[in-house]
C-alpha cells in the first residue's frame, strides 16, 4: 500500500499477491482495469471544530459491535470503536450522560461508565468515490469522478429484505456496479489506510447489463457479505490455512488472510468469505460502508482469474429534467432522459382542477427507445389558460403498463411576456409555416431553439 510499508508483516500479502491496490478517499474516481485511481485529494482548511469525544465503559459482554451500532446510529457521530473496556465515539453535539446511558439500557447494558473530553479537529472536505446512493453506482473501470461528503450517505437503502448480514444504518457507505468481462474466481482486498477502521461490505447478483440498474438497490439478500466486527482488512478471499513456520518467499513472512469457508458473516467473522465464481458478462452490486465513519481513506484490489470490464449499466427510465416556458403559440414544455429502459411513452398532462385534482392530457408522446445516452423531448400546449397560471407533470409509461410520474411540477405564468417565435424550419433547414407537421425546429428571437413533431 502507498501509505503502509511493505516491510510490514500484515502487509506482505499485498505486496507479493497485489499491485493493483490505490487509495479512496471516500469519494473519488477510477481508471480501466482491476485498479482504481482517485483523481481527487483530500483539502484540510485553516478553521476547526470542537467535537466532544465519548469514552463509554461496558462489561465485556456487552461489548458487541451490535450495541455499538444499534445505539449511535441513533446519534449523530463519527470515528466509533469498540475499545479494550468499551466503545468510543465523537460528535459535535454536546449528549448528556442521561440521554447516553437510556439509549444502552435500551439495549440490555444495564450500567455504563461514562466520560467526556472536547478536542479541537481541522476542518476537511474530503472527495467521495462511489456512488452515495445506488441509483448512483460507480462502474469500477470508468474514469468519472463523484463529489460528495464522505461523512455522509444519501438515502438509507438497507432494510429486512436486502442487508444480509449488515446491521443497522448506512454510515459512509460507497455502491458500485462490479462488471465481468471474463470470468472465474473473483477476489477482493479492502485495506483501511489507518488501520483501526473497521469496513463492511456487501455484494448483490448476479445481474445483466439490462437488469442491474432495475435492481439498484437491491430487492434480494447479498451472496457475500461481511459484518465482522475485526479491524483493517476484509474482503473476498480463497481459504489459506498456512503452515506454523509462515508463508510467501522461503516462508518466511505472515500468512496472507484465510477465509473459513463462509458466504456471510456476522460481527464475530474473520473479516473475509469466499470469492465469488462468476461468469462473462454478468453484473454484480457492490456496497463498501465504513462502520468506523472516520472519513479516512481505503485501498481496494481485485484479484482472482476473473477480469473486470466496462459494460454499460442499462438504468431505468431516468428523467433528469422537466421544465416549460409561454410562447406566442402556445406553453412549450421540455425534458430530458438520462437513460431509457423499456419506456413505452410519456404523458404530458395540464391541471384543469386544482381542488379535485383532475388533470386532461396534453399531448402523448412515444420513447426514442433503449438507450443509457442523453435525450432530449419537447411538445407545445396551443390551448393553454392565457389568462393565469397552468400547472403541468409528466409520467413516464414502461411496457408492462406501470406508470411513473415525475417528481416535480411545471407552472406557466401566460400572463407573463411570451417568446416571440423567429421562424420555423424543417430538417431541410427550409423555412415553412407554424402550421405545417412532422419534425419541426422552432427558433425563438432569444436564440433558443426546440425541435418538435406535429
């Protein structure tokens, strides 16, 4: 690893096994291959915050990564461990010992030892690789870049049906699509920089091309997953019992890690399940959380016989954009498609009855087709209200008949000043009047332009 010496017994596995770990910054980017490069740096700025450190005391039963979790992912904290007489953690907020030792007697610890300090830390912006939702997942051998806060998640997509082994909350958690151009055995190496961290992770699948977005996030049980609650590296690992006198180069040097056999663990695992035997062309989903929430920086190699690839991850119908304006000839109203899968038709519909919340149809308009490129529609309402405000949604319609409306609304005002029209051509680029149909393009006097059938 870049920031842990070589020379270090835990460490040789990498070196001799691996070159091909890099550092994330819990928010960043990647390159072709099996390795991941970050183009983004950490920035640590002149002012500082005070944040209080909890140094809490439990009985040794107690002293379970379950309690840990199941308390503070009711706070507000960061840099959580379990330590050798009970768990600590900080925060900005200021918790009584009344509020700390309610939320543990919660959970069956009858008693705590509480204790509280206050430290002055620098203030950082830290890049994020991966995707902060899953919707948003990184395929690992593309050059973009993600910006976001590492301290933070964006929805919390893990419930009963689909965390496996994980328990409780996202924490900074990172979701990436896994692409296999040729297949085999897949392994994976996560190694904390400080290495006290404590990561989980977990992987969903197999999926196609066309599936994998459709199930992000996923609807299933992970097939590996890792809870454990052991610091510093885990992963996907080939069972390794080693010999007493050591392994590698005239067994002279530690073991690399060993799994035990398992596809899941708990907080009592190894840190490491089996690799995964996967085959050409398939998708797998991929989540890194990093239970420690100390926003510092992990490597990540993969290995195995298995390659990694770039095969584009056909996502759901994504609407990215809605929006309209009131021209002479009526209220033009636009969109715009991230992706496309499956999409029959939009429905473009103006409200007629605010009070009953009717609404009639504007105008029907059919999908391009699949595609995961940008796309761009348009239609104008000739009969608005031209005498007050027209409210506007659009649903998208897949094949099967499942309807999906858009999350926000278009308002006209057609009391307003309109766009005055400049001329209309056809894709000849001849000049025709307003009123002739098929593929028209609309130039306004502001110089912008919309292309619309009729």
């Amino acid at each position: 690893m870049l920031l842990k010496s070589c020379l270090a017994s835990k460490q040789v596995f990498n070196c001799l096994a691996s070159a091909m770990t890099v550092l994330f910054l819990s928010n960043a980017s990647y390159v072709s291959g099996h390795t991941l490069t970050p183009i983004r740096s950490t920035a640590t700025s002149n002012t500082s915050i005070e944040v209080y450190t909890y140094s809490i005391g439990v009985e040794s039963i107690y002293r379970t990564k379950e309690v840990l979790a199941a308390v503070t992912d009711q706070l507000q904290v960061t840099h959580r461990y379990i330590t050798a007489t009970g768990f600590q953690f900080q925060s900005e907020i200021d918790y009584t010992e009344t509020t700390l030792t309610q939320l543990f007697i919660e959970q069956g610890v009858p008693a705590i030892h509480f204790s509280k300090t206050t430290i002055k830390v620098p203030v950082s912006s830290i890049e994020k690789v991966g995707g902060t939702n899953c919707e948003q997942a990184e395929i690992l051998c593309s050059n973009s870049s993600l910006s976001g806060n590492s301290a933070g998640f964006g929805t919390q997509e893990l419930n009963g049906t689909n965390q496996g082994c994980l328990i409780g909350n996202e924490h900074q958690s990172s979701w990436y699509y896994l692409n296999i151009q040729t297949g085999g055995s897949l392994t994976m190496m996560i190694d904390p920089v400080t290495n006290t961290d404590d990561y989980d992770f977990a992987i969903w699948g197999p999926f196609t091309a066309a599936t994998a977005g459709a199930n992000c996030p996923p609807v299933t049980s992970p097939v590996r997953c890792s809870f454990s609650a052991l610091d510093d590296r885990t992963g996907l690992q080939s069972m390794n019992l080693g010999t007493p006198t050591g392994c590698g180069f005239l067994g002279l040097f530690a073991c690399g890690p060993s799994a035990v056999g398992d596809v899941s663990e708990g907080s009592g695992g190894d840190s490491f399940v089996l690799p995964l035997n996967v085959l050409a062309n398939q998708i797998y989903i991929l989540l890194v959380d990093n239970f420690s929430t100390s926003s510092n920086p992990y490597g990540m190699s993969f290995g195995g016989t298995a390659v990694l690839g770039c095969t584009p991850v056909v996502l759901p119908v994504e609407i990215s954009s809605f929006s309209g304006f009131a021209s002479e000839i009526g209220n033009v109203l636009k969109w715009k498609t991230e992706s496309e899968k499956d999409n029959d038709y939009f429905l473009v519909e103006r409200l007629i009855n605010g009070t009953l919340n009717e609404w009639e149809v504007v105008e029907k308009v059919y999908s391009k087709g699949d595609t995961w490129t940008e796309k761009n529609y348009a239609i104008i309402d000739n009969d608005p209200k031209r005498d007050g405000l027209n409210y506007y949604r659009i649903s998208q319609v897949d094949q099967n008949g499942n309807v999906n409306q858009y999350k926000d609304l278009v308002s006209i005002n057609n009391t307003d000043e309109q766009m005055i029209i400049s001329k209309v051509v056809n894709l000849m680029g001849q000049e025709v009047d307003r009123s002739a149909t098929g593929i028209l393009l609309y130039l306004f006097e502001d110089g912008t332009s919309i292309k619309v059938f009729r």
